[in-house]
C-alpha cells in the first residue's frame, strides 16, 4: 500500500494541531521561525497556505527555508562556530545597537537581516557571515540554505486541514495531498549553482573558509546520487571548500509544540572535487545507453 501524501508543518506546527499558539499563526498568516509574513502564497497571493515541510518516500522534508532559522537563526550561529569559532554572533539589527561596543563579532547579512548580497546582476548569496574585528571587515564566509521545491498542489488537503475546526474531522479524513518532489533541480539548477557561487567566493580576498550550504538531509541524498556518496572529504575549511550541514526534523510533538531541527551530518570537500564529480560523475549514464535511447525512439533498437 502507497504512502499517503500528507503536509508535515502548517505555520511551524503539525497541521492537525487546534491549540492557540498554532491557530493564531493560521490567523496572521504569519511565519514563528522569522517572526514576519509567511512567504508560502498562492500565485494570486489570496491565500497565505504556511506549509513548511511535507511528506517524501525519503522522509519528511522541508519545503520552506525560512523553516531552517528557528530558534533565532540557530543554523547560521553554527556555521559562524564552525568557521570563526565561539565569537559573538549579531544580526544586522543588533550589530547596529551594539556597534562599537564589540570588538569581534560575526555579522549575518541575508534578506531578514540587512540585506542579501548581490554578485553581479544575477547571483545573490542567501547570507553573508561577516567577521568584524576592531571595527573592520576581517574575513567572511558565504552561506547557502536550501529546502526542496515542489511541483503540483495540496490545495484539498490545506484546506481540509484549515476546516477542521469546524468540520471536526480526524487527520485520516483529510484529503491526500497533490504534491510532488522536483528532484530533477538538483542536477539541473542546484549543483550549478552552489558550484558557481562556490568559485565566486574562493576569488575573493576576505573569503578563507570557503561556501557553507544548509539544507535537509533528504535532499543532499539527491546530491550523492548525481556526485556520489564516496567524494573524498577535506580534513579543513579553505577558501575553495565547500562545507555542508545536513538537517532533519525531530519526533512530531503534542498540540502546541514545534518540531526540533536536528543536525545529521556535517562534512567538506573542495570545489574541484564536487565540481569534478558533478560533470563526470559515477552515475552518469554511458555512452552506449545514449546510442540505444536514439535507435529505440527511431524504432531500430530490436526487442
């Protein structure tokens, strides 16, 4: 028997859960993880759905990144650890209350903190962790946070799961959800991407511990299908290194209470090995199966 399709999280909390602390955020239309608007509205921008992870064959998964800053950014404070050490960590807000007050410090530059910086005309990096040290710009690192994109809708199931207030229905009454995974970004849109972005910064001159990229750990699973599970591991972080942290949500929780974000792996490799893997990795089909998929749309492969 399949596994129904279901929506994990509505506004951080499971959709089923009617306690205040979640229906109010329904009512706001607001995100728990940023304090702010949600991000997650329908095309025509009348209906705030919230939906921030929802079921895969892999696991739950994670569909909104604003979904990875909760408790006060704390996947951004991780990367700032890994890579500068236990120095105190400011949002752009606080770096203005407190400047000149701190001697070193790491700043998070990115859309709900300042600003997110923009290389070039097209190429934006989600954060910028900036070390400032007596009042100067001492290094920083480039950090990229990644959910996974969806393809279809869950519209019945949302609003099913909008209604149950009124309709008193049991979570196995609501709708399947119409949902699906986009997989095929991986290799078609993320890995050039994180690549490209990932030589930007190995350029720069304030760039010595290279690009961090956060995202779940289902997808990166995707990743080693394309570049293989067995890419060699760097021992440090370098300016052409690329450091990876994996996340997971915790054991769903009782009405009222939200999911931890739990960390799974951490690892780094240099960008010449992940670009290397990307373009003649060890899952890319052979030649011959190209030769056999033309013959067999020409009708001249024999059955």
């Amino acid at each position: 028997m399949l596994m129904k399709k279901d929506l994990v999280e509505i506004f951080g909390y499971a959709p089923d859960d009617l306690s205040f602390a979640a229906r109010s955020l329904w009512n706001l239309g607001a995100c728990p993880f940023v304090s702010k608007a949600c991000i997650k509205i329908n095309h025509d921008q009348s209906i705030v759905y919230g939906t921030c992870a929802v079921t895969s064959p892999h696991g739950d998964v994670i569909i909104c990144p604003n979904r990875f800053y909760a408790d006060n950014y704390a996947v951004l404070r991780q990367a700032a650890e890994d890579a500068f050490g236990d120095i105190p960590f400011l949002l752009f807000s606080e770096y203005i209350e407190q400047r000149g007050k701190i001697r070193d410090c790491v700043v998070a530059l990115g859309k709900n903190s300042g600003k997110e910086i923009q290389a070039g005309r097209s190429l934006s990096i989600d954060w910028v962790l900036a070390r400032l040290a007596d009042g100067q710009l001492a290094e920083y690192i480039g950090v990229e946070v990644q959910s996974l994109d969806i393809t279809g809708n869950y519209r019945d199931a949302w609003h099913g799961y909008k209604n149950l207030p009124i309709t008193k229905k049991q979570r196995e009454d609501i709708p399947s959800s119409n949902h699906g995974l986009n997989w095929a970004n991986v290799h078609k849109r993320l890995i050039p991407q994180l690549i490209r972005k990932g030589i930007i910064c190995s350029r720069s001159n304030f760039v010595k511990k290279g690009l961090y990229f956060i995202l779940p750990e289902v997808v990166f699973k995707k990743f080693e299908d394309v570049v293989g599970a067995d890419i060699s591991h760097a021992a440090q972080a370098a300016s052409d290194t690329l450091t990876v942290f994996t996340y997971q949500l915790g054991i769903a929780k009782q009405a009222g209470c939200q999911r931890k974000l739990l960390p799974v792996r951490k690892f780094r490799f240099t960008l010449a090995d992940f670009s290397n893997r990307f373009i003649s990795g060890p899952n890319l089909p052979s030649g011959a199966e190209l030769d056999a998929a033309v013959k067999r749309v020409l009708g001249l492969l024999q059955s």
